[in-house]
C-alpha cells in the first residue's frame, strides 16, 4: 500500500504543505526508534488538531495507505515503525498542557507533550505525576498511553494506566471517540479508556488526555546498596516487599550494567561490586528518615557491604543519572542488543536471575541484566554483533529458552516494552487463542480496514 503523488496533495491541503515531508532525510528521521531496527516511511506528516486526524484516516481508508502514529520513537519494541510503509504520523506539534486543576488534582494534556517536562510543570504547583519511565526525558505522554510505560516509582505508584482518567481519540475510521471521566470514579458502560491505553497505536490516535495527580510527597530519601553476591541483593529486594515497607523504587543493577554505567558517565560507582540496588522512600519526613533506616539496615542484613544514602537533590540526581544511563551505555559492550523486559513474581526473582545467568552461558552470549527489580521486572539485554550470524541464531534461541523460564516461573513476556514487532511472534506463548481472537475481533471493530500501525502485536 505504497502513497501515491495525488494522496500526498490531498495530506498538504490537510495539514498544510510545510508539515508533509517526503525528502529521504526526512524520511531517514522517522524511520527508527530504540529496537535499532528501521524502515523507511513513504512520507512524515505534522497534524495540529483532532480533526486534521480524522481528515487524514478517512483519507488513509479511502486511498488506502497506513498510518503509523509516533511520539518520540523510544519505543523499545518497534511500535512506530513503518513496516509496511505509510505515513508516519509525528505528534510532536500536539505538545500543549491544556489544564492542571489544582483544586480537583488532574490535568488534560496532548499527548506530545515530553513526560518529564508535564512532570516539572505539575511539581512546580506541589502535585505529582509519578509514572516515571527512565525515558521521561525525551518521551511523550501519548507514547507512555500507547505502551501502557511503567518506571522506577511502579513499585510504590503503579503505571500510566493507573492515571488516565480518559481521553480522545481518532480510531482506525476517523471517527472521533471520546472516553472516560474527569472525575475521580466513573463506571459508565465498557472501560474503553482502559482498552486504549497499551494498544500500541493499534486501535486509535490519541490526542486529548486527562491524568489524575497526586500531591507532591514531602520528601523522599535515596539509598544505594553496594552487594558482593548477586543472589544477596535478589534475595533483599523480596525481603525488603516481604517486610511490607513498599519503597517508591527498588531498582538493581547487575556488575555488567555497572561497569557499563561507569565506563560512561565516569561517576565513581563501585565496578567491583556483583550488584547495585538503587532504592527511594518518598512520604512525611520523619516516616521517610524512619523507612530509609529500616531498609538500610535490611541491606546490610542481607549481605550489603555498604549502603550509601545521598546527602543532598544532587546527590540523589547522580544515582538517577547512573541508572538511566544503562541502556545507553550498554553499547559500550557491543554494537546492537536485543532486549526484553520480562516480570515474574517478585518471590521468583532470584530464580529468575539465577536463570537467566545459565541461558547466557548455555547460548555464550554476554548478557547486562538490570530494571525494575521491585515489580519483578527484569530488563535482559543480550548484547551482541548483528553481523555475526551465529551470534543472532544464539540469541533467537535465548529469547525463546528466557520466555519460557519467565512463564513456567508464572511471569509474563513484557511489563512496559508492549508487544510490537520485536515480541509480536512470541504472543501465542502467554496468550490462548481464545484471547487472541477477541482481541483481533477487537482491532477489526477500531480500524476495519486494519490502517492503524499494522504488523504490530499481531503477525501478520
Ligand atoms: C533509554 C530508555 C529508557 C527507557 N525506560 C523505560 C522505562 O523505564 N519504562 C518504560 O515503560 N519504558 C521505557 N522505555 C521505552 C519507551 O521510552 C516507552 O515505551 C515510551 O512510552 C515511548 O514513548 P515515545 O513517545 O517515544 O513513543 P514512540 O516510541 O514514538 O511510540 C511508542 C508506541 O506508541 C504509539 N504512539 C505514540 N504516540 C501515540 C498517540 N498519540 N496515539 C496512539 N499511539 C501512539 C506508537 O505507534 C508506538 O506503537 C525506555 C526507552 C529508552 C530509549
């Protein structure tokens, strides 16, 4: 379903001419995201409103090509890529925070509005927006809804799910939806906002969205656990969840993140050490300084050589950095990585860390663990050379050997990555056809004429 020149004339009197791009720079631009994989879309297209939207999908049915919705193309699954061609649809010019309700604590928001900028602008008015992707730098809202995104503080405060209260959205028809509330209940019919939120781009465009907010926590404490065994620091982290103090973030780093880390940034992190645990308290200042002392006492129970707490924001902000400089920095190792983002119950962890040491060593294949330890979510990183042909045989049958010890130990195939194409073939693994059936009879029902994002979650 290649765009033909007339279609391309049709999308400028839509959008304007100087927001369709056809040159191949611009075209390069858009055609890659975190998965290192790239196709080339046949054109880049900058809507500014709702309507324009509806305009270009009913134009996509009716001449028939493919519209590939992006945020900032951090996807770490290939959501927004072209693989079939198309139009990628960039939302980067949806970048407005259209309220915050400081009185009934939500806000309405487009969706290419960067997450950590909406987070900075809501703090300033002593609110919070907890979901946290390490990405919140430079993702967007709308990509964290399309992929349902999780981040560090998921432990404490769950993920984007937990708070969109509604949107707006242009399906697969052009038909403009609106869902949910913005209210704090709301149990009217079927939860449509819910079924939106981690389509992947599949189902609908969204372009309006409220989120619930919280009040900013008063304060919060960050703590690093330096351990010399790896099975000490998997065995605290489910001593820590089974003592019931629910820290804001229980994040580990295995010595291979470490060292990778380090070799980056350049920041002083101990390259001797097995594994770090990188852990917050957020709440009231003296129950934070009262849960702070509690777990670091736990560490050092459990076999921590050292715990150190950061003394100060910039302190607290070096930690932060070394942990989101992981997967970039995991290049220092070898040019291309393949990776999952798996999750099993937080009592199998050091299982689950004990079987992905064994796969690595089954397949030779070098392999950074490191994640969201305190859901269970372990991010596995096969770094590998994808000319080498061998190589890529391996990790393919890594991949599948890792699935299937994540499943037998009762988890699941993705905790925040989403399917794409890079899991889309695995799918069948966790989901019977019963439900897969439904949920193809389901994208049928959104986008008959299968225009949204097609080849995702699905094979096709
Ligand atoms: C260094 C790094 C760290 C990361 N850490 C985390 C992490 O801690 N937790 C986590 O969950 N993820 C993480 N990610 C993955 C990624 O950042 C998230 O999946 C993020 O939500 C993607 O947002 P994006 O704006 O880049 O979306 P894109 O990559 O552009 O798109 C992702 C998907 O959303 C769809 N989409 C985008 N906008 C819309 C829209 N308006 N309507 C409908 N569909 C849309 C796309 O079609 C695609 O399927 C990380 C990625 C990197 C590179």
């Amino acid at each position: 379903m290649e765009i033909n020149k007339k279609s391309i004339k049709k999308l400028s009197s839509i959008v304007g001419k100087n927001f369709v791009k056809v040159d191949l720079e611009d075209r390069i631009c858009y055609s890659y995201d975190a998965t290192n994989l790239s196709y080339l879309p046949d054109a880049v297209v900058f809507p500014r409103t709702t309507q324009e939207i509806a305009e270009i999908i009913k134009l996509a049915n009716k001449e028939k090509f493919y519209v590939i919705p992006r945020g900032a193309g951090t996807g770490m699954s290939g959501g927004s890529l072209p693989v079939k061609g198309g139009i990628v649809l960039a939302m980067s010019r949806f970048n407005r925070i259209l309220k915050i309700d400081t009185e009934n604590l939500i806000a309405v928001v487009e969706p290419g509005v960067v997450t950590g900028v909406f987070q900075k602008e809501v703090e300033r008015l002593g609110l919070f927006y907890p979901p946290d992707p390490a990405s919140l730098n430079f993702c967007t809202l709308g990509g964290n809804l399309a992929e349902c995104a999780g981040g560090a503080r998921a432990v404490k405060y769950g993920v984007t799910k937990d708070y969109v209260l509604g949107l707006e959205a242009v399906l697969g028809t052009g038909d403009i939806l609106h869902t949910g509330v913005e209210t704090m209940k709301g149990v009217v019919g079927y939860d449509l906002t819910k079924l939106l939120v981690g389509s992947e781009g599949t189902l609908g465009i969204i372009t309006k969205i409220t989120l619930r907010l919280l009040p900013l926590p008063e304060a919060k404490q960050t703590l690093l656990a330096i351990f010399d065994k790896l099975e000490d620091a998997t065995h605290t982290v489910t001593n820590i969840i089974r003592s019931k103090i629910i820290p804001t973030t229980l994040e580990y780093m295995d010595k291979t993140a470490v060292f990778c880390v380090e070799n980056y940034l350049n920041i002083g992190l101990p390259t001797d050490a097995e594994a770090l645990l990188l852990i917050e308290v957020d709440g009231e200042k003296e129950s934070v300084q009262t849960k702070g002392e509690k777990i670091r006492i736990m560490c050092l129970e459990t076999g921590a050589r050292d715990v150190e707490i950061a003394k100060n924001v910039e302190e607290s902000e070096r930690l932060w950095q070394a942990r989101r400089s992981v997967s970039p920095a995991a290049f220092k190792l070898k040019p291309h990585k393949v990776s999952e983002d798996i999750v099993v119950p937080r009592t199998k962890l050091p299982q689950m860390i004990d079987k992905i040491k064994e796969i690595g060593e089954r397949y030779g294949l070098t392999v950074l663990t490191f994640g969201h330890a305190g859901d269970g979510n372990i991010h596995v990183n096969f770094m590998i050379d994808q000319q080498n042909k061998d190589e890529v045989s391996r990790t393919h049958r890594a991949v599948e050997d890792l699935f299937r010890a994540t499943l037998d130990l009762g988890g699941t195939l993705s905790g925040e990555h989403g399917i794409g194409i890079t899991k889309a073939p695995y799918l069948s693994m966790e989901i019977g056809p019963i439900g897969i059936d439904i949920m193809k009879r389901i994208k049928q029902v959104f986008d008959p004429n299968n225009i949204l994002n097609p080849g995702k979650i699905f094979v096709e």
